[in-house]
C-alpha cells in the first residue's frame, strides 16, 4: 500500500528523504545512485517515478479545478429530494481563496444561482446566517470542505479533478455528481 503524501509536501521535504533513502539502501549493500533513491521514493508514495511525483507536488492547488463545469446527469446519483435539471460550477481560485459560482435548474425548470467564497487553510471561517466553512488542499487536485451551522456539523463535500482534468467529481454523502469541464 503506497505511503501517504502530505496534504502541503515540497519538493525540498521530499530530496531530503530520497537522501535518507539513498543512505539506507546503501548501508544494505545496494549500489543504487540517487535517482535510483528517487525512484523508489515516488514509488513508494503511489508515483510511477520522480518526474510525476515532483510535477504533482509543484502543481499549485486548485490550478486544475479553476474554470466552468457541466454536470453530467447520466454519470450522477442526485438525492431524491433534489432531481435539478442541470448544474453549472465555475470555480475561481487565487492561492487558498475558492470563489464558486453556481447555477442550478431545479425540476420545474427554475433557475438559481449562488456565490460562494471559502479560503482553503483548514481554518473554520464565519459565513452568513450562522453558517461556518473549513476548507482545505488534500492534493492539488481535491479540495474538502465541512460546513456547520451554530457549531453544528451540516454537510461535507469532496471536489476532485480526474488525472486528466475533464472531469470533476462533486461528492456529499447523500450524493455523487460528475461534471464535464466546459471547453
């Protein structure tokens, strides 16, 4: 099972464990160099090697999630109480600031649109109505938030960009929404 890689690595945490790395493989006999290190290391963190495993963490959070998604209702389990028509997300990010517009059709063919900013440290941060938002980075590509009300847990809701940066899978527990990245 591959190791956990830190929610905040850097490239400068992960050269000083390929160090480590290279110094225990050699105490073992081995005649690894340190790209060998390296290799192992990206390995071991689920990477097929140090190049993916140095872009990813280089990669600054939210660069893959910026921009307008469509929902795709066929790839989507929606809770029975919110069938919408359609959905759009257009995602703004600046550093840890995540602004979220969203625009939703509900079954009636009513249309509602919303504006959400949340800062992406982990910290809890007051919104309006007694609302509180704790966001943070998993990886560049996965972005969690936990909302409460009045100290209240309310909701939880997972973003995460596909590999390939087409789709955006938007999860709470009650539902699984995909979205296609609008060109």
């Amino acid at each position: 099972m591959p190791r956990q890689l830190p929610s905040r690595a850097n490239l400068d945490f992960l050269k000083k464990q390929a160090k480590k790395l290279l110094v225990k493989l050699l105490r073992t006999g081995s005649d690894v160099q340190l790209a060998g290190a390296q290799r192992q290391l990206a390995r071991d963190y689920g990477f097929p090697n140090w190049a993916v495993l140095k872009a990813h963490v280089l990669q600054k959070p939210g660069l893959a999630l910026g921009g307008t998604w469509q929902v795709n209702l066929a790839k989507s389990t929606r809770p029975a109480d919110n069938l919408y028509r359609s959905a759009t997300l257009q995602f703004e990010v600046h550093g840890d600031s995540v602004t979220i517009i969203d625009v939703v059709v509900d079954e009636s063919g009513r249309s509602e649109r919303n504006l959400n900013t949340m800062v992406a440290d982990g910290r809890q941060r007051q919104q309006q109505h007694g609302y509180a938002i704790a966001a943070r980075w998993v990886t560049p590509r996965h972005l969690e938030a936990a909302l409460t009300k009045d100290g209240e847990p309310r909701g939880h809701v997972a973003y995460v960009v596909a590999g390939d940066g087409r789709s955006l899978t938007l999860s709470t527990p009650e539902s699984v929404s995909v979205f296609d990245r609008v060109e």
